[in-house]
C-alpha cells in the first residue's frame, strides 16, 4: 500500500493505526494528597478561595512552619495543575508556609506533564534538597525523568539516574522502585538511547508489563522489528502476560517490518487473550489492515468488531476506504463520523491526493480540487493547521494544476506563518512547477536554506521534470547534483528516481552504472532500488540483464512482478507473461489493477489466438479478486479481441460496458482494425470516436488525423485550431540515440545537429539503397494537404530515419544502433528501416509507445 512511493515533495505522512503505546503511559499520576474534598471539575478559583476562606490554608507566615500542615496547600496546587494552570498553581507554592515531598513531586510532576522545560524541574529538585532539605520520593524521580523524556534531554536524565542510584531507589544497585526503573526506561527511549534502557532493563530484579512495553516500544522504533518479536517471546516465557500496549508495538512491527501473516498472528493472540475489544488493539489493527489486508473488509470486520470506538477508530476505518480507493465510502464514513479532529482532515486531504494516480486526468483535477475545498473547510472551522495539513493542501493544488489557485495556496501559507520545513518548501517547488511557475520553483531552489536536506529541493526538480516527460532536463538535473554534491547526496530514494530517468531514456551505459553504484553502495537489497533496475534494463532493450537480475533478487513484491511483467510486453513477449503469471498464481501473489493491464495486454503478442484465457482473465478480475475493470482494462480486452480477429465480440464487449466507452477503447479498436484491415468496423469506430469531445491532446490530434485521413482537410484544420485556442500543444515527435555518452535528439526535418550534413547525405545514400531493394515511400502517413512530391520530402526527414541514421554513421563495428522514439513509429520508417537493416547488415533497435521493434536482416521482432 504504502509503497510507496513516497515522493520528495511529501512528508511520510503519519499512519492512522494506533501508534506504539506511550513510553509514558505507566507513569502513576501525582501522589494522593489529603485535605480539604475538591472536585475536579469544579474551577479551582472557587475551592481556592473556599480554602483561604475558612483558614484550611493556615496564614501566609506561619509562626511555627515545621508545625504546618501543607496537605491543604496540595490539594489546591494540585486542583490547578489538573486545570492546567501552572503559574496559580506555583503561586500557591510559593506562599505555602511549610512544603513537603508531596508538594515538590506535585509541582514537578506537574511542569512535565504541562510542557516546562526540563530545567524548570531540576531547578525544584534543587531547592528541595538545598533549600528544604527534603529526600527526593519515588514520585519526585519519576516526574523529574518524565520532564527529561518529554523535552529530549538524556543527559539531565542520566544525572538523575545517578542521583535515584545513589539514593536506592532504582534497581542498580539493590531491588528499587520499580515505578522510578519503568520512568527510567521511558526516558531512554523517548531520549533515542536504547542502548542504556536495554541496560537498565537488565539490570532490573523486578519488571512488569510496563517495562517490557518501554523496551518493546524502543525497539519498534528504531526499527528494529525482528528483535522486538523475540523480546515478546522472552516477556511471554516470563509469565508476564501482554497488555494492549504490548500487542499495539507488536502490530506496529509487523506493518513496518513484516506483514501480513506476522500481523494475523497477533490478531489471533489477541482473540485468544480476550484483548481484541481493547481500544488501542482495535486502532491498531484498523491501521494494520489498512495497509497490508487483502480488501477492505478486513478493516470493516475490525471496526464493527469493537464495542467502543473513538476518533482514531473512525478515522483509521476512513483511512482504509481510502487505501483501497474507495474514496466516496471515505466521504460517506466522514459524514457519518460523532467526533473529528485534524487528523481526520488531513486523512481525507491525504486520501485525495493519493487516489488521483492512475486515474484519468480529469479524475484527477477534480479529486485536487476537492482537497483544497477541504482544506478551506478545516481553515474556515479553525482547525489546527499542521506541516501534514499545509504539504497536503500543496500536493492538492498540484494535482489540480490550477495556476490562480497555487498563487492563492502559496500566500495563504507565507501569511500564515507556517514555519519553512524541508517538506513544505519541497511541496511549493512541486506545486510550482506543476502549476506552470518555474520561475516560482527556481526561485524557491535557490532559496532552499535547509542544508542538512538540500538534496529534497534537488529531488524535486528532478521529479518534476520525470514527471513533465523531460528526460533529459532530469539528466542534466541529475549530473549538475552529481557535480555539486558528489556520490554523499544518492539516497535510495534519489537512486530510484535517476535510475528511471535512465530507463525512460533508454540509456543503457549510465544505467549499469547506477546498478553498480548501487551494488557497492548496498543499496541493492532495497526492493525499490531493485524494481527500478528490472525496469530500466527492461525500457532500455536488455531483457536478459532483467530477467537475470529478477531471478535473483532476494525481496520481491508485486511492483517486482509488475516490473519483469512490463519488460516482457515491451519486447511483445506474451507466452513468456502467461508463465510469469502461472507462477504468481501458484506462490499464492495476489495481483493488482496494474497487472491485469499488463497480462490482457501480453494476450495480444502470443503467437497463437490466447483469446480464451484473455476472456478468463478479465472475468477472475472482479468474481475472484474482487476488482472492477476500469477503462484501460476494457480497453486492452478490446484490442486483444481485434488483434485475433473476434471484432464482433469486441463490439459487444463494447456495448455491454456498465460506462460510457471512452476514446481510449474506440482507439484500442480502431488500432486493431488496422492490424486486421476491418474497414467496416474501422469506419464505425471512427464514427465513435469523432463523436467524443476531445479531452486531452492526443485525442484531438487523433481526431485531426483521422479527418486528414478521410480527405476532409477544413474539419482536420478546425480541431486544430480548437486545439490551439484551449491552449493545448501537440507533443511533436522526437528520436534519440546514444554516442560518447551522450543523448543526441532529434525532430522531423531538422538541421540543429553539428553533424546535419554528413547525417542528411548519408540519409539520401540509404533511401536511394533501400528503394533499389523495394522500398516504396507510403505517403498516406502525411496528413497535410499539399502536393505529393512535398509529402515525399516531409517522410524521408522523419526524426527516426534521422536518428537511426546518426547511430549508423557513429555505431562500433559488432553494436547494434539504438533509437528511442516518444510516440509511436509511423508505418513508413518501420518499412524503411526494415530495408536498412537489410542494406547495411545493421540490427537497429527502436523503441516506440508500443515497445520494442528490432530490425535485422530485413524483417522486424513485432512480427507487424
């Protein structure tokens, strides 16, 4: 679930399970104080009063002050510390004729608890030793290490270890108080010393269950999962038995550390202790199947399970909905919800800015747009406002991609004062960026001032430009890092983005470079890393490389079997799909949305008509695995069933779809009537598709062609124009190839290369070869209305035959030319390249929007 991912302009996003239980939970309130009867709810003004009134408080100077009795005194102090009211409750301290060891470990207790610094209760325990001369309590050293854990100050709480040593009331030396051993463990822990709490711990003659929480939390923490389910153990051959503190750690260890058969595990135990309706056990394990149950009903079950719920629970069942894409039973859980708080909010901001991926483009507006309403909503309620609300809000406002709404974002945070962090100056550089203000996000670059992690300002302009299609932006981006920063700045994650950069490329050398960056940097085990590896070997035509390194990868998950999956299909291998997923389901992997794509799509590239098993596919998806076909899918079903031919199934595939077919299915069928030669079916799906509003580029491009292609140039001219004036651009074809470790591009016709003479005449020299051998120019694939002899001149410049014919020129004797292309190859430079492979006994590899083509000897892999 959550992979992900994460991406460099979010923070981690906090996890709506039930965290690890407090390391100050078995600290004991207060000790009891005796006097006047005062209730906690009533306002400790009055009972104050009531006090002073009828002298329970004795005179402010008593005359005989060791003879004064100071309980009264507590209870009032004691009243103001409950009401949060620290400065009345010092007043009273302040004025006590006579203090005893109850009213310093009140005081200090209740500076810890109150948020005080750490020095404001060393400085009581002082003047209560000098001053008073009054013998610390047990209670004096337990709030006095609570005041240490919760302001982060380990090494006044080592002094205070010390002091209860030498006072004897810890276990080193001698038996202690076990309520002072628990405060000290808590301490190292919150402190990030676990070390000295594992000695403390074993240095203790007696332990409860709180003190093996505290370890148990610590090891959690730090990570250390494994150890954290062995000290269980321990703890349960002890006879100590588990709390739900206990099982919360342990479910937390198994979702960050494990899994899911670890996590049933404890959810048994905890049925088996009869600890299942505790609510922390609840919450936790509503947070645990959130991310790693098998549907969403695992969360349900739990929820309706508990027989008291809170707002973490109602959150966390929210959280689950949205996990599993659900996104309008989140809302409804929402509506539903008797209490909220801002994490709830930020849940459901977080929730939209997760579900837009892999949705349409609209969708996923729409879901960024309903975020910032959201956020507006918790501003206009007066909700706290947290980093995780405002780097939400700016992820939101990324994925509407509204440039008047990112301007109005971006004041609204400067004016608030939201504090400059790493992840929100990221998110405004990704919001920038997105929103088209790339001066905005430069600006913010160089005004990065978070040394410690400049690399997340590098990692965002790097994804950015991922994400925006320019490859080689990311390569420069990521060489000019390189250069400022040397090898210290690669990070897993940072590795995993430039090794995509280098698979979208196709750039095979610098690829393996960063594979064996990679192995010595021990990057290598992390599975990430290693799925961007099978990926980049797969994109960039070394399949063997992929398979080779899959087979030996030691941590898989799904995105690894996606990954092997998708470099299968781009080398149009499907037989070998069909075995990769009979392996899956044998090991018992339960596949996603993604993988059904990839293996209805490998149907259409097996060498015999695999129609039946495509048809079983697509029905197991939702009757066996519980998930619904989306567009793509009956997009990809249908292209399977035009490629063998099954047109009239297509098109009742087709009607039968619980939507509205979209472009992308009349376009999958318009393809395979191509393949086919279906002229009827063709028409009909032109017929469609025409009828549709364009709603993104490429759409309207299709539309434009598909009026050339039937002669009707005024209507082929108008989309055109339509398109022009919505402010949309056609993405103009481009080849490249690699040379001395260089990316050198190229466009139809274009003359910018330092070596355009030699590649143009050599061009010339090799149509004039391949048009002796039976090449015949197909000017059909120039849709522009001029003269023939033009569209002569406009095919034989194509940015592929370009390209190709640089890596002929430049390629080492024995080396095949590579060449990628970012749409999909015309009809023309796939019959002429066939023909130079043959001429120059070259094999040229291309790879275009639909895959691998490897030209050799004449004739191409695609078998097309």
């Amino acid at each position: 679930m959550a992979i992900s991912t994460s991406s460099p302009s979010s923070p981690p996003h906090p996890r709506l399970s039930f965290p690890p239980p407090s390391l100050l939970s078995s600290f004991p309130p207060p000790p009891p104080t005796h006097g006047l009867p005062l209730r906690a709810a009533a306002d400790p003004r009055a009972a104050h009063a009531v006090a002073v009134k009828s002298g329970a408080l004795g005179p402010s100077v008593s005359p005989s002050p060791s003879r004064a009795d100071p309980r009264a005194a507590n209870a009032v102090m004691c009243a103001y510390l409950r009401a949060g009211r620290l400065d009345d409750a010092r007043g009273v301290f302040d004025r006590m004729p006579a203090r005893d060891a109850a009213s310093y470990s009140a005081l200090i207790s209740g500076h810890a608890r109150l948020g005080s610094p750490a020095a404001a209760a060393a400085a009581l325990l002082a003047r209560m030793r000098l001053r008073d001369a009054l013998a610390p309590t047990e209670y004096t050293f337990v709030g006095l290490l609570t005041a240490c854990a919760r302001r982060g100050n380990p090494r006044l709480g080592a002094q205070v270890h010390a002091l209860a040593a030498k006072s004897g009331h810890c276990s080193c030396p001698g038996p202690g108080s076990l309520l002072v051993d628990n405060a000290l463990l808590g301490m190292y822990v919150k402190c990030g010393r676990l070390g000295d709490a594992l000695r403390a711990f074993g240095g203790m003659e007696r332990r409860d269950v709180s003190s093996w929480n505290a370890v148990l939390a610590g090891l959690v923490e730090l990570g250390r999962h494994g150890e954290a389910f062995e000290l269980f153990g321990e703890m349960r051959a002890t006879g100590v038995r588990a709390d739900g503190f206990s099982l919360s750690a342990l479910l937390a260890a198994a979702g960050e550390g494990f899994g899911l058969p670890e996590g049933e595990a404890v959810h048994a135990l905890s049925l088996k202790s009869g600890l299942e309706t505790d609510l922390s056990v609840g919450n936790a394990l509503i947070g645990f199947y959130a991310e790693h149950g098998c549907s969403v009903e695992d969360v349900v079950s739990v929820f309706q399970g508990m027989p008291v719920k809170d707002v973490i629970s109602w959150t966390g069942l929210l959280n689950g909905y949205m996990e599993f894409g659900l996104v309008d039973m989140a809302l409804d859980v929402f509506d539903r919800m008797p209490q909220r708080n801002f994490v709830t909010y930020n849940a459901v901001l977080t929730g939209f800015c997760q579900n837009r991926e892999g949705v349409r483009v609209t969708f996923a507006k729409k879901a960024g747009l309903r975020g910032l309403g959201l956020f507006r909503q918790m501003v206009e309620d007066g909700l706290e406002i947290s980093d995780v609300t405002v780097t939400g809000a700016l992820n939101a406002c990324a994925i509407a991609a509204d440039r008047k709404v990112s301007e109005q974002v971006h004041a609204f945070v400067i004016k608030c004062g939201c504090g400059s962090t790493p992840w929100i100056d990221a998110a405004l550089i990704d919001m920038c960026i997105k929103c088209g203000r790339s001066g905005g996000a430069h600006l913010l670059f160089e005004q990065w001032s978070h040394q410690e992690s400049f690399h997340i300002a590098w990692n965002s302009l790097l994804l950015a430009s991922v994400r925006d299609g320019e490859y080689e932006k990311a390569l420069s981006t990521f060489l000019q890092m390189f250069r400022s920063s040397g090898l210290g700045f690669i990070d897993e994650f940072m590795l995993t983005a430039s090794l995509g950069v280098c698979g979208a490329l196709g750039f095979a050398e610098l690829g393996k470079q960063m594979h064996s960056f990679a192995a010595k940097s021990g990057l290598l085990d992390a599975c990430g890393v290693g799925n961007a590896i099978i990926s980049m070997y797969g994109k960039c035509g070394e399949l063997d490389d992929a398979v080779s390194f899959f087979e030996r990868m030691t941590c898989r998950d799904l995105v690894s079997w996606n990954a092997m999956i998708t470099a299968y299909l781009l080398h149009r291998q499907g037989e070998e799909i069909l075995d990769i997923w009979g392996q899956m389901e044998r090991l018992g992997i339960k596949p996603d949305s993604i993988t059904f794509l990839l293996v209805i799509s490998a149907c259409s590239h097996t060498s015999s008509d695999s129609t039946d098993q495509c048809r079983e596919l697509f029905v197991s998806m939702s009757s066996k695995y519980g998930i619904e076909p989306a567009m793509e899918h009956y997009a990809a079903f249908v292209n399977v069933l035009g490629c063998w031919g099954h047109f009239d199934e297509a098109e009742q595939l087709i009607g039968g779809m619980p939507f509205k077919p979209g472009a992308l299915v009349w376009r999958s069928l318009l393809d395979s009537c191509s393949k086919r030669s279906n002229t009827t079916v063709r028409r009909r799906a032109m017929k469609n598709l025409l009828a549709l509003e364009p709603q993104d580029p490429s759409t309207y491009v299709l539309t434009s062609n598909l009026f050339s292609e039937s002669a009707r140039w005024h209507s082929s001219e108008n989309t055109r124009l339509e398109m022009r004036e919505k402010g949309m651009r056609k993405i103009p074809a481009r080849s490249w190839t690699f040379h001395d470790n260089a990316v050198h591009s190229f466009f139809a016709r274009d003359r910018s290369h330092p070596q355009s003479r030699d590649i143009y005449a050599g061009l010339d020299v090799l149509i004039l070869e391949c048009i002796k051998a039976g090449y015949e120019p197909d000017t059909t694939f120039v849709l522009h209305d001029v003269e023939e002899y033009q569209k002569r001149h406009f095919l034989m410049y194509h940015s592929a035959k370009l390209a190709a014919m640089y890596g002929l020129l430049t390629a080492h004797p024995g080396l095949a030319v590579r060449v990628v292309k970012n749409i999909r190859m015309c009809g023309d430079c796939h019959s002429f390249l066939e023909h130079a492979s043959a001429a120059t006994g070259k094999v040229i590899s291309v790879r275009d929007s639909s895959g691998f083509h490897v030209f050799r000897g004449g004739r191409c892999s695609c078998r097309e």
